[in-house]
C-alpha cells in the first residue's frame, strides 16, 4: 500500500532534477547524475595559489583557500543558487554542502579546521527568508568532515541589503565593517573555515573574514560552494 502511494505521489508531484526538469531516480536528490558531473567546476581546486586564492592577496592572510563550482550567469550553477536561495529548498542546500565537504577532503588541504563558520545573514534577511542558505551548506558540509560548524560567534550587525546589482566598488563600500565576533575566546588559537555560497568580489569574506583574523592566535581558511568567474 506504502509504495502505491508513493508511485501515485511521483505521478502527481513527481521529483524533478533543478537543472534540467528531469525525472529523478530514487537514488537521486535534487540534481539527477547527469547535471551533477557536467557542473562547471572551479578549475585548480586543490592548488594553493588558484586565482580564487590569489583574489585576497593583500586582502586576508588565509592558509586555504578554494571553491568547488565556478558561477557563470548563462550555467545550471546560477539555477541551483536561485533554487536554494529563492525557493526555499533546504535539501539542496544540505545536499551541496556536503559535494563541497567531499572536494575539500580530497584537497588534502583543509585537514587541519578546528571549527567551521557559515557566513551570517542579517537577522531580517535571515527571517524574510526562512534560513541562512551558508548554515544549510554548513551543515552538509560538516557532516562529511566530521568537523563541528559555529553559527554564532559572529554576527552581522548592519544590514545592508542585496549585493546582486552592485558593482564593485560599491560592493566593497557596503561590506565595511558589517561583522563582528562576540565570543572571541572560544576560537582563540583556532583553525577556522569561513564558508560562503557564492564568492564574486570577495568584499563580504573580506569583511568577515578581517574581524576573525583580528582574534588571538586565529588561523583562517576560506572554502565557497561556487566562484564567480
């Protein structure tokens, strides 16, 4: 009885695949195999100085740095952040956390992360949508790592509304000094892991990511579901 409900359920509200609007197996989640290989990836993932790397140089003394997809406006990436960020799907989000969990381990250059911390929505961002899409990528992401994520120790205090049409020195303009961290010693001494879901001119993680590196003793990595390129 269970599984004809459940094949009258896929017939009338059947799982489609994000990218492509095809049918997914049981096996599946939100991205069927195929859209999931043929993603874009961030060319030199596991090489130091990537170019995503060498964006902070002067900006951010990080041990690591890397992202897992590379964001085109014209690719299935820009529909799998609009996904998670405007239809509310938290599965997905859990589920990319943990494809960037899985690539970072294969870097062999995020071993040693004490603590993982998504970057924080404003508070009113955060209720008008639901969620902190970074905590839901977090969360997958922790699960495969086996690394406990902290979602607040930092704050953001100003809100500064959507980054989506802003150039970018206008970007740069807007992140100044939106963060700041109210248990400094809790991560004193710490490697941490600055997460984020898009990176584009890097200013946000550079404003999170200066009030880290200004705690005691505090190592810092930088780690993006997908860069813009």
């Amino acid at each position: 009885m269970k599984n004809l409900l459940a094949s009258v359920g896929q017939m009338l509200f059947p799982n489609l695949c994000v990218c492509c609007d095809g049918y997914l197996s049981k096996q599946e989640e939100s991205v069927c195999d195929f859209c999931l290989y043929t993603l874009p990836r961030f060319e030199l993932i596991a090489e130091r100085d990537n170019p995503l790397a060498k964006k902070f140089w002067g900006r951010l003394k990080l041990e690591a740095t890397t992202a897992y997809l590379s964001y085109k406006s014209t690719n299935d990436v820009k529909k799998l952040m609009h996904e998670l960020k405007y239809k509310r799907n938290t599965d997905l989000g859990i589920e990319m956390g943990k494809w960037l969990g899985n690539a970072l381990i294969k870097t062999g250059n995020f071993n040693q992360i004490d603590y993982v911390i998504p970057v924080p929505l404003h508070p009113k961002r955060q209720k008008f949508r639901g969620y902190n899409q970074c905590d839901l990528l977090g969360h997958g992401l922790c699960e495969i790592m086996k690394i406990p994520m902290l979602s607040d120790v930092v704050v953001r205090e100003r809100y500064n509304g959507t980054q989506t049409k802003k150039k970018r020195y206008e970007r740069y303009i807007n992140s100044k000094e939106l963060f700041r961290v109210i248990d400094p010693k809790m991560i004193e001494g710490k490697n941490i892991l600055l997460i984020d879901d898009v990176i584009t001119t890097g200013s946000t993680m550079e404003s999170c990511g200066s009030v880290l590196l200004d705690v005691e003793g505090l190592k810092l990595s930088v780690a993006s579901l997908a860069v813009a390129t």
